[in-house]
C-alpha cells in the first residue's frame, strides 16, 4: 500500500510532465505553418462610437440626465449575454459611446427618462465597420443617432 508521501511525489511528478508536455506545445502553436505568415492568438476587434443628443420633441430643447442604454445585437437580436451600457446625457441633452471590442452586427439603443415626465424610445442601428488592416484589427465604424422625446400624457 502507497504511503501519503509515495501519493504526493507521484503527483507532483505526473503534473511536472504534463506542464512540460504543455509548454512544449504552447512554444509551437505559434511556429509559421507552411507560410510567412505565423499564426497568431488574438480575438478579432472593431471600434465604434455612437453619439447624439436627446431633446423635447415640442420645444427641442435638450433633456440632461436621461438614460441612453447601449444593448449589443448578434444578427437582428439583442444579445442576452452581452454587457449593457448605461450613459447620461449631460446638461445639453448629448451623450457619446465609444466601444473597443468584438465586432457587433448593432446596437439596440434605448432611451429612458428617469424621471418619469418622457416617454421612452429606441432605435437600432446597424454597424459596419471600414478599414480594418485585414487580421484581426475589423475597423471602426461611428453613428449620429438623437432622441426626440415626448412627453408622457397626464391622465
């Protein structure tokens, strides 16, 4: 019967073979195949920028601090697993996006007013991003989108 210390060493040693076997395969995975070109780890990127400004529909006089959520979309859905971003429009009813990551269809932007006194909208608008170097780097891409909000009615 193995002794607790025959079981350690045993491991120990199992686990400096499998970590050598893996470090031998990680130095390789990076090696040229057949070409000039190496082949590379990376995830591929696009930047966006969404801008615009929220204003009263009647008076077109701009609205702070509304709510503009950012909600990514694969395709003509929202993606459920996605990060959503929430800005602030500032005291002339403007907000600006600026998104550095993987490369989305779109973004379903919604626009809510915490207050409660407008009611809410959204839009969705499709990205395409230009320019990209041809690997991993997609383009960027920036959109003009506004709001023009109208009030709830008070019944």
């Amino acid at each position: 019967m193995k002794t607790r210390k025959q079981k350690v060493r045993w491991l120990r040693t199992c686990n400096g073979l499998l970590s050598g076997a893996l470090a031998l395969l990680g130095f390789t995975a990076c090696d040229s195949i057949g070409g000039d070109t190496p082949v590379e780890y990376g995830m591929p990127h696009a930047d966006y920028e969404i801008k615009g400004k929220v204003v009263n529909k009647e008076t077109q006089e701009a609205i702070g601090n509304v709510h503009v959520i950012m909600k990514p979309m694969d395709g003509k859905e929202v993606n459920p697993s996605a990060v959503y971003d929430t800005l602030r429009t500032d005291s002339e009813g403007a907000y600006q996006y600026e998104y550095s990551n993987f490369p989305q269809d779109g973004f379903r932007i919604v626009c809510q007013d915490p207050s409660g006194t407008y009611q809410a909208d959204s839009t969705e608008v499709t990205m395409n991003p230009e320019g990209g170097d041809g690997h991993w780097y997609q383009g960027s891409d920036s959109q003009e989108v506004n709001f023009e909000l109208e009030k709830k009615s008070q019944e």
